[in-house]
C-alpha cells in the first residue's frame, strides 16, 4: 500500500495542531494512502559514516515541523517533502520572507530588519530608534521573526513603547512594520496548494489589531478577486511552496500588501468558514505529485 509520512513536532500539542494532521491522515486514506503521525523526537534518522541514514521507509512526508536540521536530513536520504525544506526556512524567518518576495512585484509594507545585540548588558543606540521612528512613524509594528498565530506581533504607539520593545527583543531575531491603519484588526486569508488558491476568508477582530481566529477574530468567506489570486499563486511558487496560508492586508488605497506566509498553516478554521474540504484538496495535490494519479 501507498505510505506517507506526517511528522509533526514532539511537544506542540495544541488542539488545532494535532487536528492538522489527523485530518491529513483521513483524507490519505480516502484516496488509498496509508500515513503514519509521527512526532520528530522520535523519528529513526541520524547521520551514519557521512550518509543520512532514515531507518524506515516511507514514498513522502508531510512536513508540519518547522525543524530546519530534521528537514534538510530527510530531503538528504531521498525523501520528498511537503513542503520543501527551502520553503519551510523561508517562511519561518519572517524576514526571510519578506527579503525573499522583493523585487518580484510582490506589495508589502514599509519594512525595516531589527538590529541584533548578542550582548545583554549593552544599550539599544538611540540613533537606531531615532532612524525606526523617522522611516515609518507611529503607530508601527514590531514582530519577532519566529512566530506564529499572532504571537510575538506588537503595536507601537509612541517613542516610549519603542524604546521598551527594542530593550525586550535585541537578543532575538526581529522587525519593523509601518502600520497599515486600513487594515486593523482585518486581513484576508488565503490557502494556495499547487499552484491554486483553494479558499479564502476575511477574517476581523473587534478587540485586537491582529484577526487571527486563534487570538479571537472571527471569519467570514469571500470569493477573491482576480488580483488577488494571481497574486497569491504567485508568492507561493517563489517560495516553492506545495501549501501554504497567505494573509493579505488592504491598503489605503486599496490594493493588497503581504502581510505573512506560513507554510503550515491552520486550516481547520478556513474549513469551518468556507465549507472547503482544505485537507482533501492537500491530499488529493500530493496523491498527484507523488504517484502521477
């Protein structure tokens, strides 16, 4: 029989996690896969008289960790990823990401990298401050470059606060956003998988200036325009993802700006909004790529 993997990470065990890759399992068996969870503490790979040793076999993995090491040693004993290791790095680094998608036509926001201190005793500059404030003023968006469901993201509103978050984050990879004021507490979430925009929804939050549904937000589905999926499909294939989870905010003007890519995203929720079988579509692309059916 047809046998996949789906590695999931050791110690992630919330809920919407956990349902991503029971979720997957179903459908593979649906159409005749069989797929083992595994979670990667556990998985039989090591590095072996200078080869990649994998002590089971497998015709593909289903990749929702985001362990770079793990990823680059499975793709180095021959297995085939979902997504590739390439994409999964590109897309955990926010920054990365973003650096990635420019001047390739791709709208985002005003971004600046945070600066690195490796020292904890030293002083966040002013100068740096100074020149955050001036290129994008207040309010603006600080988001610490791993992350995901909304965490790590703050909302800056004046010199105060900055001084504060670059003191919080100087030991950790980080940057900086102009705050899209048209987009507050709304975004629009779009799933891509190969090469195709599945479904989307607007998402809102009346409490918070992030939407994610995680943090509270509420979605509703809407039919994307032709911008916007081309758009998406695009982003998507520079990263070289097979899956992803975009998330759109609207300018002033109306157009999109990329807001975040996340290779594993969530879909149980975009499910539960659009009526669109995410997991099945997923299945359904890999079946495809894999075994040519």
């Amino acid at each position: 029989m047809k046998k996949g993997l789906i590695l999931i990470n050791a110690y992630y065990d919330i809920p919407s996690y956990l349902n991503q890759a029971e979720r997957l399992k179903e459908e593979f068996l649906s159409v005749g896969i069989s797929a083992d969870i595994v979670k990667n503490g556990y998985l039989p790979l090591l590095l072996k008289d200078g080869k990649v040793c994998l002590d089971a076999h497998y015709d593909f993995c289903v990749y929702l960790d985001k362990d770079k090491y793990t990823s680059l040693m499975l793709e180095k004993s021959g297995m085939r990823l979902f997504n590739p290791h390439d994409a999964v790095v590109a897309c955990d680094d926010k920054m990365t990401t973003y650096i990635t998608l420019a001047d390739s036509g791709i709208p985002m926001p005003e971004t600046i990298s945070g600066l690195l201190c490796y020292l904890p005793e030293k002083q966040v500059q002013k100068a740096t401050a100074d020149k955050i404030e001036k290129a994008l003023g207040y309010p603006l968006i600080a988001k610490e470059s791993y992350g995901s469901l909304g965490k790590g993201v703050y909302k800056i509103d004046d010199r105060n606060a900055l001084d504060k978050i670059l003191k919080d984050l100087k030991l950790k990879p980080h940057l900086f956003q102009k705050f899209i004021a048209s987009s507050c507490g709304k975004d629009i979430r779009v799933i891509v998988i190969g090469d195709k925009v599945i479904a989307a929804m607007e998402r809102r939050s009346e409490s918070d200036f992030r939407s994610n549904i995680e943090l509270g937000g509420k979605g509703e589905k809407i039919t994307p325009s032709e911008r916007l999926v081309n758009l998406s499909v695009k982003a998507a294939r520079l990263l070289g993802l097979d899956y992803c989870g975009i998330d759109w905010l609207e300018g002033e003007d109306g157009n999109y700006l990329l807001c975040e890519v996340n290779s594993n995203a969530f879909f149980g929720g975009i499910e539960a909004v659009t009526g669109v079988n995410v997991a099945k579509a997923y299945a359904n692309y890999i079946r495809k790529t894999v075994y040519g059916e």
